[in-house]
C-alpha cells in the first residue's frame, strides 16, 4: 500500500495523467484477481500511509485507492471540481462508487462544481 501511494505521488509528478491511468489499467489486468489487502482495510491503509510518506494530495489518494478498489472489482468514478475561495480558485478530487464517496469527502464538497469525471482503472469513459 505505501509503495503504491509513493509510486502514485513521485509518477503525478513527472509521467502525464493519460499515461499514468494506461499504466495502471494494464498493471491491474496483469494481477487479475490478485487482491494486496481486503477491502474493508483498504481505508484504514490509506489513512496508516499518510503518516509514513509525503503529505498525499487528494489526486494521489483517489487514483491509489481507484487502483484497489479495481483490483477488488469495484468500480469507482474519480472526479475532478474547483471552487473559488476568496478569490482563488481550489482543486479537489474525489472517488465514487454508486453515490458513496469513498475518497475525498471533505467539508464544503458540495460548493465545488464538477469539471469532469473520469471512469475506473482500465474502464473506458462513457460519455457524461
């Protein structure tokens, strides 16, 4: 788990978006049914990894936990909003699935207007 939150934090860093999520699509489909934790851990993981690695953005946490929850055949829907606070505009990104948020529920979310949406690890987008 925290080899995968650095590997996600280092490669948003230098590889572009498109590239990364083909990657990881393609790595998911070679470890098929290959599950690395249970699902009912995999938040308590996250918030474990926050305290042994670089602060993790919003971004490297919902495309970590995007990758497991694939893995476990659930699928999730990454979204991508900005707000404007005093002037400034703030980015944020969050995981659903069915409604749920799983990744990224933070106070206000509801002020932030959806830019796009991007479907699971190795789904292809379906037009919104």
């Amino acid at each position: 788990m925290y080899f995968w939150q650095l590997v996600s934090f280092l490669a948003l860093r230098i590889i572009p978006f498109r590239v990364l999520r083909r990657f990881l699509g393609n790595l998911n489909a070679r470890r098929g049914a290959k599950k690395a934790i249970p699902i009912e851990r995999l938040p308590w993981a996250l918030e474990v990894s926050k305290r042994y690695l670089p602060p993790p953005t919003c971004l490297v946490q919902a495309v970590v936990a995007q990758v497991f929850y694939s893995t476990h055949g659930i699928h999730t829907d990454l979204h991508f909003g900005v707000r404007k606070r005093k002037e400034k505009l703030k980015a944020h990104a969050w995981l659903e699935s069915d409604g749920k948020i799983f990744v990224g529920d933070i106070e206000g979310l509801e002020q932030y207007i959806r830019l796009f949406t991007m479907a699971g690890i190795g789904e292809k987008q379906k037009p919104r």
